[in-house]
C-alpha cells in the first residue's frame, strides 16, 4: 500500500509538471497579449484540478493494470503457439478500441455534415449516420489490420523502416486517385486512432510479443506498431472514398 502511494505521488508530480508549460503559455498569453481578466477563476482552478487528478490517475492505471495485461496476454498467446490466436487478438484489440474512440466519432459526425453540404451525400440524418458509421467501421478495420500486420513483422524480423516508407509510397500514389474532398479526413484518420487506451495496450502488445520470442529484441522489435496504426487508415479511407465514388 505504502508503495503504491508512493508511486501515485510521483504520477501527481509528474502530471504537474507535464501540465506546468501549458498553463504558463496560457497565462502569459491572458496577461500580455489579451490583457483581459479572466471569467470564472474559481472553475477553471477547481477544472485543472480535476485534469492533473485525471492524468495522475490514468498514468498509475496505465501502469499496474493495461501494461502487464498486454504483455501478459502477448507471452500467453506467445507460448501457446497458435499464430491464429496471435493475429485474432491483434486485430480484435485494434478493432475493439478503435472503433469506441471519441476523437474517431467526433471526426466522422463532422465529416458527415460538410459531406452534406458539399453534395457528397444526400442532406438526410439517415444517409449522415450511415457515412459516419462507414468511416468509423473503415478506420477501425484498418487498425486491426494494422496490428496484425505489426505482429506478423515481429514474427518474421522483417524491416521496420522498409515497410513504412513503402506504405507512405503507396498512401501517396492512392492520394493522387482518391476524392479531393476525402484525403483530409483520410489523414486525420490517421491520427485520432492513437488513442489514450490504445497506445498503451498495442505498445505492451508488441513489447511482450518480442520479449517472448527468442532472438527479438523488445527494444528494437518491440516498437512500431503504433506506426502502422497511424498509416493504414490513411490508406483505408482513401481507398473507402474510392470506392464510393464509384458507386
């Protein structure tokens, strides 16, 4: 008990102190810049309270509970030996959380309506949560690819570097077909797939696996997971905004 309120003082510190150079910008561009008094003091102390309570938390979660499930569950699946077990994890974990994932919501309803007002699609709440659900349902498939995509290269040693320079090729090339009005939401994909609960479990995911595996090497094989789950969305969506071009 003593330990872990040791450890959870340290989360505290360290969430201050991450959060000390946003507040700093913050002031001094209400001070120097706007020079303006600032409205509800008292709700935003008691608010950034609330978010340094938050982080701490989360961070002391991150570390006794999701960690050690993933790298649990990697050395697990790891010695059972069944790479199909391996790849339906992978790709129920990056499906699973991705598709839940606020920012991926937030992006898709907004895309939906200025896909209404550009005539993409038919100014109807039904044709609007359809587009919305589709990109949703495209950007959370691409990221259980993804993961599976990672473990495989794990398994096989293949290049990192390699398989990322040629998947940007192949993003650019697609981006020269793809729908104008599709390429910015495709690349936004792109970056609200890197979640708060995702990164944290896909990166114990990839550590465990390459801790299991004789002659890997977590440090070097471990990492880069999170690269694919940032590209392939990319991908998928150009390829969705494709396709429903055509149809």
């Amino acid at each position: 008990m003593k330990d872990s309120l040791i450890a959870l003082s340290k989360d505290a510190l360290s969430s201050v102190r991450d959060l000390a150079p946003i507040v700093l910008v913050i002031v001094v561009f209400q001070v120097f810049v706007i020079r303006q008094p600032v409205e509800g003091i008292a709700s935003i102390l008691f608010g950034g309270l609330l978010v340094v309570a938050g982080l701490t938390f989360f961070i002391f979660g991150l570390r006794i509970a999701l960690f050690p499930i993933g790298e649990q569950l990697a050395h697990s699946l790891a010695r059972k030996g069944s790479a199909f077990w391996l790849f339906t994890f992978a790709f129920v974990l990056g499906f699973g959380t991705t598709i839940a994932e606020p920012a991926l919501l937030a992006v898709a309803e907004e895309a939906a309506e200025v896909a209404v007002g550009a005539g993409a699609i038919a100014a109807s709440e039904e044709a609007m949560q359809n587009y919305a659900l589709g990109l949703r349902l495209v950007v959370a498939l691409s990221v259980g690819v993804a993961l599976m995509l990672g473990v495989f290269r794990i398994l096989t040693n293949w290049s990192l570097p390699l398989m990322i320079i040629a998947g940007y090729i192949i993003v650019v090339i697609i981006t020269g077909i793809a729908p104008p009005e599709i390429v910015g939401i495709a690349y936004d994909s792109g970056g609200v797939t890197t979640s708060t609960v995702t990164v944290p479990l896909v990166t114990a995911l990839g550590v465990g696996l390459a801790s299991s595996l004789q002659g890997r090497n977590p440090m070097l094989d471990g990492f880069g997971l999170i690269a694919f789950a940032s590209l392939t969305p990319i991908l998928f969506v150009l390829v969705y905004g494709i396709i429903t071009q055509w149809v």
